[in-house]
C-alpha cells in the first residue's frame, strides 16, 4: 500500500504540473491556437489523473485500476 501511495503522489505532483503549465501559457497569452483540439481532452485525461492520485493517497482501489 506505501508503493501505491507513493505512485499517487508522484501522478498527482504530474498531473497538477501539466494542468498549472497549461493554464500559465493560455494567461500569459502565448499560441496555443494548433493545440487547442488536443487541450480539451487531455485536460478532461488530467483531471481524472488528479482526483484517481488524490484517491490512490486515501487507498481506494478503483484508483489503483484507473491510473
């Protein structure tokens, strides 16, 4: 169950990153214009990622399946 933690940890740590870097691109302004049919659905990937992490960290074990 530590390894699974651990593992929740680090993808949540991930996943947060790439939704924060994202964010950051689309305030400062920068071209996301060729990117912006991936966002969307990666985004929806991510966020799963983030609430599955958040999950595995309090041991359900669905998340374990899902990551």
């Amino acid at each position: 169950m530590k390894t699974q933690r651990t593992f929740g940890i680090i993808w949540l740590a991930l996943f947060i990153l790439i939704i924060s870097l994202w964010l950051w691109k689309l305030i400062r302004g920068d071209d996301v214009s060729g990117d912006l049919a991936f966002h969307p659905l990666a985004g929806l990937v991510y966020v799963f990622g983030v609430i599955a992490s958040a999950c595995i960290i309090q041991g359900a074990r669905w998340a374990r399946i899902a990551i």
